[in-house]
C-alpha cells in the first residue's frame, strides 16, 4: 500500500470527516473509496469513446432494422404515463 500525502480545504477535510464518521469509515478509507468510483469513471468514459469511435452508422441502422416493428408492451406504457 502507498502512503499519500494531499492538501485539502479546510471545508472539503470538515466534509470527508462528517461522511466518513457517518459511514463509520476512516476518512482514507472515505477518500480510496472516492478516488477509485472517480477512476472506474474516467475508464468507463475512456472506453465507451473507444468503443464509439469503431463504431458505423451503417451497421447500427443495419441492426436497427432488424428489431421488429411491433407495439410496445402494456406494462410499459403504464409505467411512462405516471404522473
């Protein structure tokens, strides 16, 4: 494990501490947590660019054309219609 050393605002360490003691966590296990939801985002982001730029709008219309043209289920249109 590597050790860290970070500066912080003083309103942003009052936070980390008010959430971690919620938590019943460490605020280094608050900030770990933080930090790797940050990083599993900006690889996700990474990726899915990634994987749109080897995408073809021909080959997506190709498949949409594929899915039948058929009415949606009931249950579906209950749900949309809620208030």
């Amino acid at each position: 494990m590597s050790a860290l050393s970070i500066r912080l605002p003083e309103s942003l360490h009052k936070n980390a501490k008010a959430f971690a003691a919620a938590e019943g966590i460490s605020v280094n296990q608050l900030i770990s947590t933080a930090l790797a939801e940050k990083l599993s985002a900006l690889a996700t982001e990474q990726y899915l660019e990634q994987r749109a730029a080897r995408g073809r709008r021909a080959a997506f219309l190709a498949a949409l054309e594929q899915v039948p043209d058929a009415p949606g289920d009931p249950q579906d249109r209950k749900l949309s219609s809620a208030p």
